[in-house]
C-alpha cells in the first residue's frame, strides 16, 4: 500500500501514500529547503548559510564604510573652505573628525548605530548651510556684484547634486542602521554575566 496513489485532497492532486512520520519528515526537508539561502563555497559546492553569517562586518555595512570615505573627504574639502581658502592642514582634521562613527563601526560598538545616524544627518545638515552660504556669499572680490542668471544657475547645480547625495545618503543609510537584522546583531550591547 505504501506506493498506491491516492488523492492528497489538501491540493487536489494524486500523491503516493506514505507512512505519515516519513511524509512529515519529507516536507519539512522540503519547507527547509526552500527557506534556506544558499552559496558557493571555496570548492564551489553550494553550501546552506547559516543564521549567525548575519553577524558581523561585511554585507551592506562594508558598501557603507567603503562609499562614506570619499563622500567624507568632498565633505571635509567644502567645510575647511566655508571660512578659510582650502587649508589641507584643517581638511585633513576635518576628515579625521568626521571619520569616528566610522572607527566605531569598525570596532563594533554599539554605540556605533546611533553615532553614524547622527553624523549623517549633521553632515546634510552642514552641506545644506554650506551650499546656501555658496550661494549668497560667493567667495570673489568685495566690490564684485552678486552671482545673477546663468552664473547662478551653475553654482546651484552641482550644489543641488550635492545637498541630493548628503540627504540621500542619510535616509538610505539611516533606515538601514535602524532596520537591519546584521546591524542589530552585530552592533548589540554585550551582555556580562557575574556569578
């Protein structure tokens, strides 16, 4: 009788009967299956991934920390030029300064998280004063007259794209940090046990 056909009438189809502790242990081989992630290994078999491989630096958190070293190096050239003609003494002091959240990834604090969300959104907050000062103080001799149509109209572009990258940056990155299961696992406060 194992090998007799009879209709499974959960699906509306014929299967072969099989004992009900081997038919059970057939579908959830099957459910595992389908829910595990697989990938190459060295040998190129594939091999399942495992839950902890959502732990620690890599995956999205290294596209960060690898895109944010330019984006904070054109950061750190408008700012040390907001007051002073582009010293590279205070660019390079500017850029070790807003590379600390990043230290604090590297070094998986957990205090890494919330210091990156806010750096990100202090940084597009300061490319937007940055940008506007650009626009309403040009840095040109005092008796030349205020920037006006096409002129205008080429410091606001790529002061546009700019303003765009900083503010698109902070709300990908932000809703990344405050979502994601590796930044949670990765970044968690350890946990001591006395005793």
């Amino acid at each position: 009788m194992p090998h007799a056909l009879s209709q499974d009438v959960g699906r509306g189809r014929f299967a072969p009967v099989m004992p009900r502790a081997r038919r059970l242990r057939s579908r959830v081989s099957r459910n595992e299956h389908s829910i595990r992630r697989w990938r190459k290994s060295a040998l190129g078999k594939q091999v399942p991934l495992k839950r902890n491989d959502e732990e620690g630096l890599g995956g999205w958190i290294v596209v960060y920390v690898i895109g944010s070293i330019p984006l904070l190096t054109i950061y750190s050239m408008g700012l040390s030029g907001w007051f002073f003609e582009y010293p590279v003494g205070l660019m390079l002091a500017i850029f070790v300064l807003l590379a600390v959240p990043l230290l604090l990834v590297l070094r998986k604090s957990p205090k890494a998280p919330r210091w990156n969300i806010a750096a990100l959104w202090i940084m597009a907050a300061l490319m937007i004063l940055r940008s506007i000062s650009v626009i309403l103080f040009p840095m040109s001799s005092d008796d030349a007259p205020p920037l006006r149509g096409d002129e205008l109209l080429a410091v606001v572009q790529p002061l546009g794209v700019i303003v765009a990258v900083a503010l698109g940056w902070a709300l990908v990155w932000t809703r990344y940090f405050r979502n994601s299961v590796r930044v949670r696992s990765t970044f968690r406060q350890k946990t001591s046990c006395s005793g």
